[in-house]
C-alpha cells in the first residue's frame, strides 16, 4: 500500500503520524520525506528517503520499485507537490490513499479551513473520494469529534469528495511528553519487553531514588501503550480490508 499523508499547514501532527500511525502498521514500508525545511523525525524505517516537492519523476521511480511506501509530505512542499501531481495526467494514481489529518479541535479553525482546502485541491485532481482519507487528530480528551469538527462534517454532507469516519480519531495525548521525560523514542517504548511497573515493585522502597527513577519509564510506557491502541483502531477504521 503506498500512502500520501498531506496537509496545506503544517500543525495537524502529519509527520508524526507517518511515524507513529502508519509506520507501525507498514515496517516494511519505504519513508519518503517530501521536506526541506523542517525536521519530521525518526520513524526507524531501514529505508528512508528525502525528495522535494516538485520531484515527482524521482518520486513515481521509487514508488514504482516497491510495494509498501509512506510519504510524508511537509507543509513547505505541498503546494510544490500538488502542482507537481497536477502537471502530469493522472500522476495521483501512484498512491492508493492520501491521508489528510485534521487538528480535531473546534478552536482550530484556521487549521480546519486548510484541511478543507486541502481535500478540494485533491478533489479537483479527480481522486475519488473512498482514496481521500481524513484522520482526526488531538482530539481534547472528553470531547466528541462531531461537536468539534462540525464544519468539515458539514462539507461533507454537502459535497462528499472524501471519506469520512468519525471512528478514525486519535486523542490528544500525553505519550510525546512522557517518552521525552524517559529518553525514549515512540518505538523504542512500545518495542521494548520490559514490564517498568513490575521492575519498579521488585526495588525495596528504601532505595527511593531507584525507584522513582522508573517513574517516567512506567508513565511512557503506560501512555504509549494507550495511544499504540488507539491508533490501531484509527488504522482499522480507514484501512480496515489491509490490517
């Protein structure tokens, strides 16, 4: 399965999401990083990529010499990209899926407007809606993604050029800040077989320091393991036929 993950800002979480959502679902997937400015992060892909935007030949060469690919496009090259795809006939049906994240969160209204934006520049491409894939990112914990995001839900009814599934929503977490307290990277943490709680218990409470040394290992791993759960019920919800 190749994935585009795209967005015409860059504060809908989209990098991190190639590298938490869907790189754990496709280790075997080739990285492409369409970036030149920002950082997008470790993903811990063998085989990692960086292109421009306005790449695309070098870009449709790698897709077309392997399976499985994530391309994580950064808000500095979109517009290069999109003017890219729509240079060449039909260049979109090099991707089975473009994945647009949405900051799920009514107060974002700026960010919400550049998602709608986003799925009708891929609209007008001629991608069909069951390739555009909207994923609802930090939600607030306790908030209902149809109250939040009623201005795309309201698109939808009225020009359905995308799917929509209010069950492909991610919460708002505490994981990045807990692995950053731990020193550990997002797969490290879920990777890793050690039980932290359990180590911690086996430390006799005299010896405090040791003990409450583990405390941010145990708050990363509990976190991560929550949002690791998640996210593979987001992935089920829009990609349910390739879990």
């Amino acid at each position: 399965m190749k994935l585009a993950f795209l967005a015409l800002t860059g504060k809908v979480g989209k990098s991190t999401l190639s590298n938490t959502f869907a790189y754990p679902q496709m280790q075997d997937a080739t990285m492409i990083r369409v970036e030149t400015i920002n950082d997008s992060g470790w993903a811990g892909a063998s085989k990692e990529i960086t292109l421009k935007g306005r790449e695309l030949g070098k870009l449709e060469a790698i897709l077309a010499t392997t399976n499985d690919a994530i391309v994580d496009v950064g808000a500095s090259n979109v517009e290069a990209f999109i003017l890219a795809l729509n240079s060449q006939f039909e260049s979109h049906l090099a991707f089975d899926y473009f994945v647009v994240p949405v900051k799920a969160d009514a107060k974002a209204q700026v960010e919400m407007g550049e998602t709608m934006k986003t799925l009708q520049a891929l609209n007008a491409m001629g991608i069909e809606a069951a390739r555009i894939k909207v994923l609802f990112n930090r939600l607030p914990v306790d908030s209902d993604v149809a109250e939040e995001c009623k201005t795309l839900i309201a698109m939808h009814k009225k020009f359905p050029i995308f799917t929509l599934n209010l069950n492909a929503v991610i919460h708002e977490s505490e994981a990045f800040s807990a692995l950053a307290s731990a020193k550990k990277t997002y797969l490290e943490m879920l990777a890793d077989p050690l039980n932290y709680r359990q180590e911690m218990n086996k430390i006799p409470l005299e010896r405090e320091k040791e003990r409450t040394s583990m405390v941010p290992l145990i708050r990363a791993q509990g976190t991560v393991k929550m949002l690791d759960r998640e996210m593979k019920l987001a992935w089920n919800a829009l990609f349910g036929e390739h879990a």
